[in-house]
C-alpha cells in the first residue's frame, strides 16, 4: 500500500542520469575519438504529479540536456529515468512503437525559440492539429473543432488559424507552440526556457498562461530556465545545477530565503533587482565555468569557491545530501553547521 | 554645473523595407551630461539600438536619419562629413555590441584587433601600441594578458570577449561609450562581473555612458538616469529613482509590474495586454494607447509632447499628472 | 472607440494568411530582371507551341535549293537567310524551339528527381547511406563528364544502326551524368533543415521519420529543388547545343546545336547561318538563367523583408 502510494505521486523519477557527448576528430574513414563532454553527470530528482519542478543554472550546465534526455532527443549515456512506473529509456530504445508513441504522446516539450520550432510553411492549423493526427484519428471535423478550442485556451482568435508563423510575434508564436503542446492533453509539459526569448512586457502574459493551463489541466511542469524570478514565480520546487551536476535542490520559498550552497548564494545576489535602493550585498563569483571536457575532479564549482576549500573539496565529488525539510545540498562544507 | 555631453532633439531615422517603411526611431530626444551613465530601456523595436546606431551613423542599410539634431559637444554630427565623423567614431565616441563573438574578427589575434585601435587614433611606435593593448587588458582585468592577447576570439569564453570589446572600445579613452545590451548573452553571473567592470571603467576614465538595456534590473544598479522607449518614441526620462518609485508614465510603470521580480512574489503577474506595435503602420496618437489602461479619446487621436513635469522629470502622455500610478515598489523607501 | 472597433474589422478582415509562396510571388513580380527571363521563355514556348504556324516553310522543305538561293542573306522572302542546302534559316530556328526545350525540360526533369533522392535520402538518413551515396556522387563529379557522354553516346550509335535513340538518348545521357552536383547542394540543403528546431519539435511530437521527410523537410528545400531545376535546364539546352555542334547529337531532329556546326563551315560567307540559332541559345539560357536568379532571390526565406 504505502509503497504503491509513492509510485502514484512521483511522475517522474531521473536516477542517476549522465549524459557525455563524444568528442572526435575525422579521420580518412573512421572517426576517432578524443573525449568527452559532461553535459550531465549522475544526477538524480523526481517530480511530483501536479507539480512545476523548476531546473536553473547558466548555460551550459546540463539543463536542456537533462531534458531532452528525458524526451530521447538525446540518448542518455546511463541511468535510468521512470515515467508513471515505467522505465522509459528501454522502451525508447526498444522496437516497441506502440508504447513509444504512447510516451510521445504524454511528454510533450515546448522550445525556448518560438521562432525556430514552428515549420515556416505550415499554417498554424496545420501545426496545432499536427499531434492529434500524429496520435489520434480524429474526423476532421472533430479536429477543427479541437482546433478552435485551443486557439481560444492560449488567447488566439479563430482567424489566425489560415495563418503562417511569420504573420506572428514572438509571444504569439510562442502561444501557438503551447496550443501544440497541449493539443494530445500530456500529462507532462517539459517547458525550456519558454519566455526567455520574449520581450518583457510579453512574458508575463506567457508565464500567466502556463499557470493557468496548470490549473485547468493539473498538468506537471518541468520548467527550464536560466532566470531565477520567474523560476521563484511558477515552481513549486526548484533544482540548482552547476556543470552537469545538481548542487542544491529545495522549495522554491526554502531555496530564495535560505540558500545553503555558495553557487546558489552568488546566483541569487548576481541577479539585478529593480531597485535603485535595494541593499546590494553582490558575490561576484572569480573566474568563469571551468571547461567541461576537464571538469574539476571533486567539487565542479571547487574553482570559483569564495568558502575555504579543503582536499575533500578537491578530490571527491560532494554528494546530494538531504538536511531536512526536503532540502538537498551537494557541498562539504554545509553539512556539518 | 553638470554639462552636457551629447543632446539628440526630434531624431528621426526610418527604415525603407519591401513591406514599407519601418519607423523605427520617430522623434526621439535625449541627453546626456558629462560622467554620467544613462540608461536606454525599452523593448524589441523600441528603436534603442537604432538611436545609438543614429549617434555613430552607423545605421545599416536600408536604413537612413531622416531629420533631428545630434549634438555633441556642441556641434551637430548630422551635418559633419564623413571624413570628421571618422576621427570622432572609436576616438570620441566608442561602441560596444551586444554580441561579442560576431563584433570581434575571428581571424584576428586580440593584439590585431586591439593595435588597429590604438594606431588609428594615436601616432606611437607598433611596441608603444602593444604595451598599451596589454595594459588595457589589465585595465579590464584579463588574467595573463601577454598570453592571452595572442588568442584568437574563439579561444575564449563570452565573459572575456566582451572584455576584449570593452577594452578595445576604451583604448582611446573615448567620453561617450555607447554599450547596447552588452551583457543580454552572458550569464548572470558573468553579467555581475561585467557591469561592475564597466561601472569602474567609467569613473576611472571619468566617460559618460549610455547603457541600452531590457532589463529594468540592470539599470536600476548602474544608471544615475534612465530614458525609456517605446515604439520608436520616448516615454519618460528622469532620475533612476524617481523612474522606479515616481514613474508618470503608464508604459513605464507596466514594465517594472509585468516583470517578475525577485523582491516581490505575486500569485499572478500583472499584464500588459497585446502586443508590440508594427512600427510601418504605427497606432494613432499616443503609440500606447492601444495596450494603455488609462487611454481616452484624446490618446488616440495626439501625439504627447515630452513634457518637463518636473525638474528633471520628462513625461509623455497627457494623464501624467491626473493618474496616479502606485510604484510596486512602494512609497515606503522614498523618503 | 470607433477608432478601436474599425481596426477590429479590419484584423478580422484580413483572415487569409499570407504563405511564403504567396510572398515569394510578390517579391518576384517585383523583380524587373525575372520578369524578363519569364517573358523570353514564354515567347519561346510560344514559337515552339506554334511552330507551324510561325514557319513560313515547313520542316524538311528546301525551298531555297530550287532556286538556287543556298546561303541567300537575309531578306523578305528568307526573313534569316537560307543556309547551305536553301533551308530557311527563320524556320529552322522556329523548329529547333521545340527541341531544345525538350532537351531542357526532360533533362532537367531526370536531374532533379535523382539528385532530390539521393540528396533527400543521403542528407536525410545520414550515417553509411550518407557516406555511401556521397561516395558515388563524387565519382560522378570527378569523372570528365563531356567526354564520357559523348563516348557513350559514340557507342550507343554504333550499337544501335538506326542512328541511336535520337534525341531522347541524348536528353537521357545528359540527365543521368549531371545530377551529381545538385544532389550535393540538395542534400546540404537538407542537413541545414534538418537541424532546425522544429524538426526536433516533430519528433517530439512523436512524428515518423517519413512524416517528417515528407511533411517537413521537402517543403522546406523545395525553394531550393525549384531554383535549380531552372538553372538545370538552361544547362541542358547549352549541353545539348554543344553535343550538337560537335557532331554527336541526334542527326534527324532540328536543332540549333546542329544548324550553328552547319554554319561554322562557312562563317565569312553567311554569317546569318550561325548567328541566328546562337542567338536564340543564348537567349533562352539567359531566360532561364535569369527566372532561376529571380526566384533564388524571391524564395529564400532568410530574405525576407
């Protein structure tokens, strides 16, 4: 009973996912391989059902990568990632249409460029019915019934329908991406960096949507970003990476009011906040992100450290610890208070 | 006294397209005083980046300045010819572009690029030139300079090619530096280093700046005054302070509101409903009036002059004074 | 408020959107040097439609053989001069219209369907199919293609005592060994598109690969599949005319290639002989090398506005 309990609330469960890209240099015939690539390294986290899971970090540190790892746009080098109880990486490998297009159906994704993701010489009728007769064999009627129903969901009108992608703008094209999204009702939305490419006075708009779809829905969110406010504006619980790894991973109001790993800490107080008269107490971390072909061998983010380091930082990776309150740091020397 | 650096008055630069003929900037003015740091906020298509694009003349094709002053150190640059521009553009007036890794020359060393600079403005021996381009990258604070000026731009990361940028933007201590967006690609981590570099660099060298931006966030940090546009047109321009807790104008007040900020966290963000204006055919009257709250009648049919409300203080719209816009961040901080 | 509800109508007005065709089409019919090309082709599909009727003399008269006018200049009667044999060089330019663009139609048509499958396929697929087709391609690229057409055509006539397959031989030569280049740029074509985003959107979506091929990838490398293909057929006509010249070409059909070898002999005396058939090559290359240009710059969508 209990255990089946938790099977049910969890949606999503990533245990120990690494992702490497080789690196190889053309020869004549064969390629040969001259290393690698830590995009992701052994991380682990679950999303609850009905929740937005918010994944932040800087470029380059694993973000999209863990998503589309989860949707197989990228093949996961090991671990494994269970989706309603099932391993869905075997069953993306594997020659089981069937059950593949069943998970097609239930992940869906929305891109962070509206712009690139929306095929230039489809109408948007064409491109919000294309999952539904990908999935589904709907009469056309029903499907342009369905049609006018999400145009309306995402606040377009029935007109744009005829439409191509280039007659809209930016949060336009982004609505229509999530119409797209929501057309086969998923019961998982992986949103990466949706508004990041919109302007300001647009993202609220989107940032609104998504939340009210949530609601509507009881969609999950995995929602990807590299800007802390709305991350803090639309997840409950929000993991921090850094180079491929999860450094610190908690509530969003536990992670804002007390964050406990000096990378989230120099995150927090880089970020510009809107006030001339704001208290500034900045960490302007040293140095950059190291190269992620020869990351450090302990702690990944050992080289900008402003704590006191020590050999443990050096030479071991510090490991996701739980302190409490669903709280999880991955750094020496907050463990011990 | 504060003196003025650089007016723009009734600037007007259009764009003639194969859809028509974009309006881009359509009678901006603006100022800047010696030393001072100006901040540049508006959205795509606000005509942030054409304005100082205007400055340089240096607008692309098909582009074109079609009327305005541009007032620099108390001549017009609109009416210098090419020739008088060249020596003002890089030496006088220096450039830094949004992207890093497009404005700097792939095939060129850093010492390349730096030198050109260097030698353009200045008569010293190629060794002078190259001790002052290693010095300008201690200025910005590149470890091992006499190593690093010997890469080529793609050896380095985001961070340090913008500092290449900046550093050579600055090598001939220019007193206006013109910086669009120079830190939107970078990480805000990256971001935090870079702005304060800049904040430093200017009042080292003692250079005004104008600091083109989306992001109310960085202004608020590093301009003394702010300019905001909208749809090719200025809205309001005053003081940092009196725009985030005095803020007249219902564009600028929606901006600091849509965004979601870290000081405040609110269940529903407030929104700006549709979308920003085609600039061919601009709505009537008051660009904003079609996503305004406050709009009437009037709105719709007059252009707003920008009007001085107060000293200082630059609205344009005609409900300035009779709305009474709350600031979010409240009034408590303003005394 | 009026104002409001007039901007209403309108957006709502304005309901049908405008496709990217419908765009390239406006660009088009602005651009000058375009219409020219389209305008030269049509009056040379014109004169072939209506052969018959435009030549004053038909196909296989000697009308200038009898009365002893062979090589007569120009003049009412002969509007281009009679050639050698007192054909009328007008008609024969008028008949030769049909056959040089079946030369450049056919040929054109045999070149795009090989280089789009094997550029769709091999750009597409990747990998060993990729590699083993490109490998191919390059052999037919490599190879001196002028020489070995006409070996191969040399064979096919001996082989063939009824003097080859005629000018459909000759079409087929040229289709099967100038594919090779396009195929490249096709399938570069389709490795840039296939790395766009929304390619990636379609899979996700859980699309199949042929879905994708056919619904997203094809439209989008179609501007580029319509470009060359005008391109290819100015090529082909200009190939054929040189097969012609040199003697290889299909010896009972009316072709310029074959009217200016004819008059080479004797350039001094009837210049009227050659220049008219060269004109006309040259004119309907330049037609569809300038609509082939026109639509490269109407089609490509990173052109827009």
């Amino acid at each position: 009973m209990e255990v089946q309990k938790i099977i049910n609330k969890e949606i999503l469960e990533v245990q120990n996912l690494v992702k490497h890209f080789p690196i190889y240099t053309r020869g004549i015939f064969l390629k040969k391989q001259v290393g690698l690539i830590h995009a992701v390294d052994d991380i682990s986290f679950s999303i609850k059902r009905g929740e937005t899971f918010g994944l932040v970090g800087e470029s380059g540190c694993g973000k999209t990568t863990t998503a589309r790892s989860i949707l197989y746009l990228d093949q996961p080098t090991s671990g494994k990632i269970n989706f309603e109880g099932k391993e869905i990486i075997t069953i993306f490998s594997s020659k089981n249409k069937e059950e593949k297009q069943k998970l097609r159906r239930k992940i869906q994704y929305v891109f962070q460029n509206p712009y690139a993701s929306l095929d230039p010489r489809m109408t948007v009728a064409d491109i919000i019915t294309e999952p539904l007769t990908i999935h589904t064999s709907l009469p056309k009627k029903e499907l342009y019934q369905k049609l006018y129903e999400l145009l309306e969901l995402v606040g377009l009108e029935p007109y744009h329908a005829e439409r191509y992608p280039h007659e809209f703008s930016g949060g336009q094209r982004q609505r229509i991406c999530i119409a797209r999204a929501l057309a086969v009702e998923p019961k998982l939305l992986i949103a990466d960096e949706p508004v990041a490419s919109l302007d300001v006075s647009v993202r609220a708009q989107i940032l609104n949507l998504l939340k009210d779809l949530q609601q509507k829905f009881n969609t999950t969110y995995l929602y990807i970003s590299h800007d802390l406010s709305t991350v803090r504006h639309l997840c409950n619980r929000v993991a921090v990476m850094y180079m491929g790894r999860i450094v610190e991973l908690a509530e969003t109001q536990e992670l804002f009011d007390s964050p406990l790993h000096p990378y989230t800490k120099a995150l927090l107080s880089s970020i510009p906040i809107p006030d001339p008269l704001a208290k500034k107490s900045r960490i302007i971390l040293p140095g950059e992100v190291p190269s992620p072909i020869n990351p450090p061998i302990g702690c990944r983010f050992e080289t900008r450290c402003i704590y006191k380091k020590d050999q443990n930082c050096i030479k071991y990776p510090p490991k996701l610890v739980h302190i409490g309150k669903g709280h999880f740091v991955a750094c020496e020397k907050t463990k011990k208070p | 006294m504060n003196k003025e650096l650089l007016r723009i008055e009734g600037l007007k630069t259009y764009f003639d397209t194969w859809a028509g003929i974009v309006k881009a900037v359509d009678g901006v003015d603006i100022e800047v005083i010696e030393g001072e740091t100006l901040g540049l906020v508006g959205e795509s298509g606000s005509g942030k980046s054409v304005t100082a694009l205007s400055i340089m003349r240096i607008v692309p094709s098909p582009g074109k300045i079609i009327e305005g002053k541009i007032i620099y150190k108390e001549e017009n640059l609109l009416e210098k010819s090419e020739k008088a521009l060249r020596e003002i553009r890089g030496k006088e007036i220096a450039y830094i572009f949004q992207d890093p890794s497009t404005s700097l020359n792939p095939v060129l060393t850093i010492a390349d690029q730096l030198l050109e600079v260097i030698l353009a403005h200045q008569e010293i021996s190629k060794k002078e030139a190259l001790e002052k381009a290693i010095e300008l990258l201690k200025l910005v604070e590149i470890p091992d300079p006499d190593v690093k000026i010997w890469n080529y731009p793609h050896q380095l990361s985001g961070g340090m090619k913008q500092r290449i940028a900046i550093a050579r933007a600055i090598a001939s201590q220019p007193n206006l530096l013109l910086a669009d967006e120079p830190t939107t690609n970078l990480d805000v981590t990256i971001q935090a280093q870079i702005l304060e570099l800049m904040q430093n660099l200017r009042k080292r060298l003692g250079m005004a700046m104008i600091l083109i931006t989306h992001d109310m966030g960085v202004v608020a940090d590093i301009a003394d005054r702010i300019t905001v546009l909208y749809a090719g047109r200025v809205c309001e321009s005053a003081d940092t302070k009196t725009i985030f807790y005095k803020a007249k104008h219902p564009y600028t007040q929606a901006l600091l509101t849509a965004v979601p900020s870290l000081a405040l966290r609110t269940d529903k963000l407030k929104v700006i409903p549709g979308n920003i204006p085609n600039l061919i055919e601009p709505p009537s009257g008051c660009r904003f009036h079609p996503r305004c709250e406050y709009a009437i009648e009037k709105c719709t049919e007059k252009i707003p002059e920008l009007i001085e409300i107060e000293p200082g203080h630059k609205v344009a719209c005609f409900r300035a004074l009779e709305i009474n816009l709350e600031s979010p961040l409240g009034g408590a901080k303003n005394n | 408020m009026q104002k409001i509800l007039r901007e209403l109508i309108q957006e709502k007005n304005k309901t049908k959107g405008a496709s990217q065709w419908n765009i390239a089409w406006r660009r088009f019919k602005k651009n000058k040097t375009a219409l020219a090309g389209f305008f030269i082709i049509g009056i040379i599909i014109f004169m072939a439609a209506f052969d018959s009727l435009i030549a004053p003399y038909g196909p296989n008269t000697i009308p200038g053989f009898y009365s002893g006018e062979t090589r007569a200049p120009p003049s009412s009667k002969y509007l281009f001069g009679t050639d050698y044999v007192g054909h009328d060089v007008f008609s024969q330019v008028v008949y030769g219209a049909s056959s040089a663009l079946f030369v450049g139609f056919a040929a054109a048509l045999i070149v795009m369907l090989l280089a789009t499958v094997v550029g769709v396929v091999a750009g597409f697929y990747g990998g060993i199919v990729d590699n083993i087709l490109m490998r191919i391609t390059e052999i037919f690229l490599v190879i001196p293609f002028l020489l070995i057409l006409l070996v191969f055509l040399k064979v096919i006539t001996a082989l063939a005592p009824s003097g080859g397959g005629g000018l459909f031989m000759v079409t087929l030569m040229i289709g099967i060994f100038s594919w090779a280049a396009n195929a490249r740029i096709i399938r570069g074509e389709v490795l840039r598109v296939k790395e766009q985003e929304y390619i990636e959107a379609a899979t996700a979506l859980g699309a199949t690969k042929t879905r994708i091929m056919i619904r997203h990838i094809l439209p989008n490398v179609l501007h580029v599949i319509i470009v060359l293909t005008t391109l290819m057929i100015a090529t082909a006509i200009l190939v054929e005319a040189g097969i012609s010249f040199l003697g290889f070409g299909d010896p009972n059909a009316i072709t310029w290639g074959q009217q200016l070898q004819k008059a080479s002999e004797a350039v001094k005396e009837a210049w009227w002989e050659g220049v008219f058939p060269g004109l006309f090559i040259t004119l309907l290359v330049l037609g569809f090398t300038l609509l082939g240009n026109g639509l490269r710059d109407s089609l490509d969508p990173r052109l827009r506005e």
